[in-house]
C-alpha cells in the first residue's frame, strides 16, 4: 500500500465525501490526483456499478483488467461523445488510409527513379516534363508539396 494513501482518499470516497478505507476497492485504480479519470468513468459507469463489478470478480488480475476497461472506454466517451471506442477506431482508421496513400505514391517514386536508372538518365532534371506528372512528395504533417521535374 503506498504511504501517501493513508492520509488522502481515492477520488472515489473523496467524490462521496467519505472516509477512504485500506479496503477500499475503486482506491488502486482512482487516484485522487485524477479527479478527471474518476469523473469520466462515473459519468459513464456510476461508482456503485464500478464497485459491484469489481466485488463480481474474484481473480485480482481480471480486477485489474476491468478497471482498465472501464477507465479506457470512459475516457474514449469523453474524448468522442458520440462513438467512444469507435472513433478512435476510425480516427486509426484514417491514419492507415494515409499512410496507404502515402506508400503508393512513394512506390510511384520509386518506380519513376528505378525507370530514370534503367534507362540511363543522369537524374531527374534531365527528364522530359511534359511527359511526366507532378509526383505528390509527403511529409510527416500532411502537407501535400508537389515535386515538378523541371
């Protein structure tokens, strides 16, 4: 048990205005420092909910487990009101999409650099540029530049 527990209580029983006990079962994942968490996860959840989960399971590792769910998925509630989870499943989402688009047109590049070699050219100022497109070149922010074969 830490020290510092012994004079301050959970955000749980600091919530309720109620002495925190050693047994207290919200106390090892509500830190009172958190308020936030506490907040976001009795809005979702209700204290007692929490508490009669938590009293349902008997391994300490499921314990541990559920209150680790139950703090993720209030927290992702708070962060996308409307979809919790699922929008940060999409916001993922979106990311991979990028990067997919990002990917084809670095093998575009590519493509363009190994055609460059294979047929002798010194580099890409010496290409023809009405022949070739603009290649899209990414960058880490999003940012679109466009690299012209002049």
């Amino acid at each position: 048990m830490d020290i510092h527990r012994k004079n301050k209580a959970c955000a749980a029983c600091k919530y309720q205005r109620r002495k925190c006990t050693p047994d207290c079962p919200l106390a090892p994942y509500l830190p009172a420092d958190k308020p936030k968490m506490l907040a976001n996860a009795h809005r979702l959840f209700g204290i007692s909910n929490m508490v009669k989960t938590l009293k349902s399971i008997d391994d300490d590792h499921h314990k541990d487990e559920a209150m680790k769910s139950i703090i993720f998925e209030s927290e992702m509630r708070a962060r996308f009101p409307s979809h919790g989870c699922l929008g940060l499943i999409m916001e993922y989402q979106d990311m991979i999409i990028e990067s997919m688009k990002e990917l084809d047109h670095v093998k575009q590049l590519l493509n363009l650099c190994k055609l460059s070699h294979q047929q002798n050219l010194p580099s890409f100022s010496s290409l023809d540029h009405s022949t070739s497109s603009s290649i899209p070149i990414f960058n880490n922010v999003g940012e679109v530049p466009y690299y012209d074969h002049k």
